[in-house]
C-alpha cells in the first residue's frame, strides 16, 4: 500500500513540477545551509584538534617561570584565552616587577620535574641567536638546544631529509627548511655537508664593542695594551662560540600552537659548551639579569604518559612555584567554543531550514485544499483516515526527501567551492592549504534524515486535515 | 442483507435544524433492486450517503450482514465501503489526471489487491462494458455516457455486494440514460443488490422490484413492482 501511495504523490508532485520544485529548493537551501556551515564547523574543529593531536599537545605541558605575585597558574587559570597565547609576555611582565620573589626554571627545577609519576621527559627551551655559515651562504637564525630524545619520544612532525641527531654531545645540527628555503637548497643536497654555527656569545660582545674602542688612537699605548691584554684574558677563559657541525637532517617547521621548533637544532650536549648568549631577545635578557646569574630557561616543555594524570603534574609543578599551561585543559575551553558555534549554526540553519517548512505547509494546505473531491472519491471507494493521512505524509515526506538530497549536494558543491578559493587563498599566502570544511556519510545522513523528518513534521498538520475531509461534503460540490 | 431503522439525520445551518432524513424504516433484500424516487432535497442522497457508512446518522441504526453500521469504528466502515459497496455518482466523480483504467484500478486499491490483478480486472470490466477502446483516456477526453460507464466499471470491479447509485442519469442525454438503465437491468437480473436513486420517474421499470417514495426526509410511498426471484435471493 506504501508504495502505491508513494507512486500517487510522486505523480501527484510531477503534475505540480513548479509548485513542487520552488518547495524543494526551499528545503533544498535550508538544507544546504546547515550542511555547509557544519561542514565548515566540523572542519575547524578537526583541524584544531588534529593539530593538538600531531604536535602531541595533548599529553604535553609547558611550565614557566613563577611569577612573584600571581602564583602558580596565573597562566591556565586566567579568564582571558589570550592569556595562553602570550606566555612569554608574562613572564616578561612579571619579572620586570618584584624581581626578588620570582622562582626561577633552572636545572634542578627541571631534573625535579623529571622525577614526577608520569613524566615523560622534560626539556628547557633554551634558544640562543646564531649565524649559520654554509659555504659563501650565510643566516642569521635563532638556534635551539635540545636533548637529542626529543627526536625519538617526541618527534618530529616531518623530516625532509635525513634523521635526527641522535646523541647528545655529537657535532651534528638539524636545519629547518626556511633557511634551506632562504639558500635556495634542496633538503637532500645539505645533508652530509658540514656548516659552521656561530653563536652570538660574550666573546663575539667584546670582540665587537671592546675591540673597536681598544684601537682608538687617542688612547695610550700602554692603556691599549693593558685593555688588550685583559680581554684576550677574558676570550681566552671563555668557551669557543663557533664550532663546525655536520648537518644530519632537515625539518619543516610549520607555525603551530604554542611551542614550536626553530630554525637550527643543536644537541644540548654541544650547545652547553658553546660561548652563548642564553636569550634571543631583551625581554628574555633582562628576566634573565633580574632573576641573577644564570638564570634558567623561560620555559620547558613535560611530556606526559598517555595514562599519565596530568592534572596531578600539574599541581606537583605549581606546588613548586612554577606556572603550568596545560594544553589539554586548553582543548577543553576550546571545545566549548565550538560547542557554542555549533549551536549558533544550527540556530541559523533551523531558521533555514524553518522557512523552508513553512513553505512545504504551504504547498500541502495548496495542493490539499485543491483535491479535496479527491479525498471524498478515495474515501467513497474505502479509504481509511489514516490512508489518507499516510498518502499526505508520504507526498510531503518526498518533498522533503527530494530537497533534503538536493541540499546536500548544494551544501557540498558550495563547501568545495569555498574549499578552493580559501586554499587559493593560504597558498597565496605561503601557508600550507587546509581543508576547512568536513564531508562525513554521517553528516550527509543526518541533513537527509532531518531534512525528511522536518518535512514530515511540518506535513503533519496538512495530512491530518485532509483525513478529516467530509466525504459527503466533498463529493457533493459540483 | 441490510435494514435500517428509525435513520434521521439532523444538520444544523447556524442556528437552524435541517431534518433531511426524519425517520426512515428500510430495507434491502439480497439481489433486491429498489429504486428511490422524490423531489430535490427530500432526503434521497442523505439515505444513500448513511446506508454507503459515509456519513452517520443522528439517529437511528443501520445492520448489514457485516454487522451494525452504526455501532462500528470508523476503521471497519471503511473496510466495509472498500469490500462491500460500489458507488456510482450523478458527477460521475473521477479523478481527472488518471486513466480511464487506472481510475478503475483505483477502485480496487482498499481491498488489497496486487496491482497486476486490479489493473486485470478494470480492463476486464471495462472491456465489458464497451470502453475497451477507452481505456487509457482520461476523464475529460470521454463523452458523459463513457464517464458514466467508467464510474459504474470502476463501482463494479471490485465486485461489491451492495450497488448505490445516485442519479447516475442525472447528467445523461437519453439515450445514454438509457443504456445506463439497460445496464442495470442486466445487473439485476444478475442478482446483484442495488439501490438507486432517481428523481426521473420514467425511467425503466420492469428491472426493479420496489419503488420507494420521498418526501421531507420520509418513505412517504411504498411499491413492490415484483418478488425477488429464489435464484438471486440464493446469492448472498
Ligand atoms: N451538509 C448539509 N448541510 C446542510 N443541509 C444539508 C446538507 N446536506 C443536505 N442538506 C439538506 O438536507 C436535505 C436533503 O438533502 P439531500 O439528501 O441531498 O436531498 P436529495 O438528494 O433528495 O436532493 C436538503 O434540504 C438539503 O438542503
Ligand atoms: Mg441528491
């Protein structure tokens, strides 16, 4: 009887082909809207988390310097999410104040870090500027000292070529594809060849500053000699700031959420016994001189055990006086972000979707009023009320199915459209493309089946009131 | 095969009562062919629609042999119109977008048929009555005796036990009035019960066996033309 019925409404639509088709595209866009803003809202969401997932931020903390006043967790607990994003800034803030109360992140810290339950591995960030000198090519980057584990429990999200330094006291170094990107070289014709790193050291301070003001004419020869004499004296106590390294490897460095990777990788081991200057920038400096000699890094980053209570780390950490920023605990306000944009698009998608129903009532109350002669005929020859009730369901119900199918195709064709044009647009850019909007069966599933159960809803009303035609009544006009 | 007593049916127009039917004692015997006669608006149409369990009286009760109209739910009366009743309409009411064979098929949808065997039979039914040339035109493109004949086709298919006809003449010339009429006569004399209405007192009488009479919603007259006969009287 069912599908007697759906033959009736179809050919019941087909005689109406514009009435019915203008319904349609009404659910169709209703339909299409939701899908392409899901679509985009699952995509962003994805994306992030995808990201989180890659970087392993998810079993990872960064602990800080403690700040004098705020405490631990000033950070994390903080009420603006901006905060996360500028942890350097507060470490900065915090220690250009009360300078005597600040609790430094030094070795000890982190040795103490490492002995926690849970804890992975634990490494500073701990970066010093540099000049890289590969032939007659020559940058000036930011270098990065790191345990050579970090290649192997952390990874590297991608190796163009090569591998990681796998000691770490060996003079190798791991480059980061801007700067074979800055010599126009390939990955694959670097590796193997040796560069020299020349850090930005007390010695290369003297040097430049000292050395210029030593050579003044106006000065006495005797004094010269004297200045001369005590800072080759320093020079000589002080540790070489170049050495020659063999480049083992080469890394894409991608701009990633919070910590990241820079552009030349050097094993702890030799870093330690470089002439350095143990900041890459003023703000670092001073909380460097304000917290003593010395004085730590601005930040370590802990890797956690999958099963690792990381809200038990964390508090161990502030107990110390650090400040922890957990990712994880990030995510989670994040997600409710998303949860409130996926309710706002969903909001605008029923509005949508809505109007859309209103027009297939429209339509139904139309083509119901139009055949009330009918509905007396099929009454007159047996029909029951909930026959013809299910007769009208069924019309209004393929109506929906009809547009629910063409929405996800409009929704589809117009999430790839602007799928292209963003990716254009971050190519352009010099980003990687990423892909913003997420097609699923089950989100095609769920815009049909709404779609259809909408249209039902909304024929409901209509059915029912063709089911209570008069018979009489109807066969009687003329 | 059916008897009803006391029908009335009131309707009220604002605050005014209409008494169409006031009343009625009828009844019908198996392969009886009665014929009703009376002036516009005396209440033949409402007897019809109450006896077809398409409308439901005031008053009164109505039992056939598939049990008490009156007393049934709303579920079973429809079943009782699908299996039992075949109608005919003074409007001939079709439904103009389909097919002279599929508005007969229509007429077998609510007994449960598959749709081969309904489309058989409406051919079959339809052939017999002459429209076998007919079958895929639509309402409006046959005269008003082929429409007729399509509605009786489609009234008669599904092989009902009870045939109502409304003034099946009413918006025929004559001489398709008269075909109609020879119609019926053969489908009397082959013991199908029918009850039909008409206003129009000429119409052939030899076929039917009771006339009845009304007036302001009343079986004012009464006349038994013949007996039903024991063959027909056997068939239900
Ligand atoms: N739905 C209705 N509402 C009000 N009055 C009605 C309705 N149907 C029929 N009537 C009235 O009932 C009476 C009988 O009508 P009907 O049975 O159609 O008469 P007939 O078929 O004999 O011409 C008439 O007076 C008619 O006006
Ligand atoms: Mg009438």
């Amino acid at each position: 009887m069912l599908g007697e019925f759906l033959g009736m409404a179809a050919g019941n639509l087909w005689r109406m082909k514009l009435r019915t088709g203008l319904t349609v595209a009404g659910v169709a866009i209703g339909i299409g809207a939701l899908v392409t803003m899901f679509s985009f809202a699952f995509g962003l969401q994805r994306n992030v988390s995808a990201e989180f997932r890659e970087l392993g931020l998810f079993n990872t903390l960064h602990v800080m310097p403690g700040g004098p006043s705020g405490g631990p967790g000033v950070v994390v607990d903080g009420e603006d999410p901006d905060d996360s994003a500028a942890a350097a800034e507060v470490v900065g803030e915090d220690t250009g104040g009360a300078a005597d109360s600040i609790v430094i992140l030094d070795d000890a810290a982190i040795e103490a870090i490492a002995a926690l339950p849970g804890v992975v591995h634990v490494y500073p960030q701990d970066t010093f500027d540099a000049r890289l000198v590969w032939g007659s090519q020559e940058r000036e980057v930011t270098a990065q000292a790191l345990p050579a584990s970090f290649g192997q429990k952390r990874g590297v999200r991608k190796i163009l070529a090569g591998r990681f330094f796998t000691a770490d006291s060996v003079p190798e170094i791991v480059l980061s594809d801007r700067v074979l990107r800055a010599w126009e070289a390939a990955p694959d014709s670097i590796v193997g060849d040796t560069i020299t790193l020349q850090a930005a050291g007390r010695g290369a301070l003297v040097r430049e500053f000292v050395g210029p003001m030593l050579e003044d004419e106006r000065l006495p020869d005797e004094l010269r000699a004297l200045g001369q004499g005590i800072s080759e004296f320093y020079l000589s106590r002080l540790g070489e700031n170049r050495c020659r390294l063999a480049v083992v490897g080469v890394i894409e460095v991608e701009r990633g959420w919070g910590f990241r990777l820079h552009d030349a990788l050097v094993p702890s081991g030799i870093a330690g016994g470089l002439d350095r200057l143990g900041f890459s920038n003023p703000i670092e400096l001073l909380a460097r001189m304000s917290a003593g000699a010395g004085a730590g890094y601005p930040l370590a980053v802990v890797t956690l055990d999958q099963r690792a209570d990381a809200e038990a780390v964390r508090e161990a950490i502030e107990a110390r006086g650090l400040q922890v920023l957990s990712f994880a605990a990030e995510f989670a306000r994040m997600r409710r972000a998303f949860l409130i944009f996926d309710i706002i698009v969903g909001v605008v998608g029923i509005v949508a979707l809505a109007v859309a129903a209103l027009g297939i009532l429209n339509t139904m109350v139309m083509s119901i009023l139009e055949r009330v002669r009918e509905i007396g005929i099929l009454k007159s020859l047996g029909a029951r009320d909930s026959q013809i009730r299910w007769l009208f369901l069924v019309e209004s119900g393929l109506i929906g199915l009809l547009g629910s199918v063409g929405g996800w195709l409009l929704g589809w064709g117009v999430s790839r459209i602007l799928s292209l044009i963003v990716g254009r647009l971050l190519v352009s850019q010099g980003n990687p493309p990423i892909d913003f909007f997420v097609m699923t069966a089950g989100l095609a599933a769920a815009a049909i089946g709404f779609g259809v159960v909408v249209s039902l809803l909304s024929g409901l009303l209509p059915a029912a009131r063709a089911a209570r035609v008069d018979p009489v009544q109807a066969l009687r006009r003329e | 095969m059916l008897k009803a007593k006391g029908l009335t049916r009131v309707y009220r127009l604002g605050g005014e009562e209409i008494r169409a039917l006031d009343g009625v004692d009828f009844h019908v015997r198996s392969g009886e062919h009665v014929r009703i006669v009376g002036a516009s608006g005396s209440g033949k149409s409402t007897l019809l629609n109450l006896l077809a369990g398409l409308d439901h009286p005031t008053a009164g009760s109505i039992e056939t042999s598939a049990g008490s109209l009156t007393e049934m739910p709303p579920a079973r009366i429809a079943e009782y119109r699908a299996r039992w009743i075949g109608m005919v309409f003074q409007s001939f009411n079709l439904i103009p977008h389909q097919s002279a064979l599929q508005n007969v098929a229509l007429g077998m949808l609510f007994i449960g048929l598959p749709a081969r065997e309904r489309l058989r039979r409406a051919e079959e039914t339809l052939t017999e009555l002459g429209l076998a040339d007919r079958l895929h035109h639509r309402p409006g493109d046959l005269s008003g005796g082929e429409q007729q004949r399509v509605a009786l086709a489609r009234a008669l298919a599904k092989r009902p036990r009870l045939l109502l006809a409304d003034e099946p003449t009413g918006n025929l010339d004559q001489e398709n009035s008269a075909r109609l009429a020879e119609w019926f006569a053969r489908l009397s004399a082959a013991g199908l019960t029918i009850v039909v209405v008409t206003h129009d007192q000429q119409l052939a009488q030899r076929a039917v066996h009771r006339t009845l009479e009304m007036s302001y919603g009343r079986i004012v007259r009464e006349t038994t033309h013949r007996e039903v006969g024991p063959t027909a009287e056997g068939r239900c």
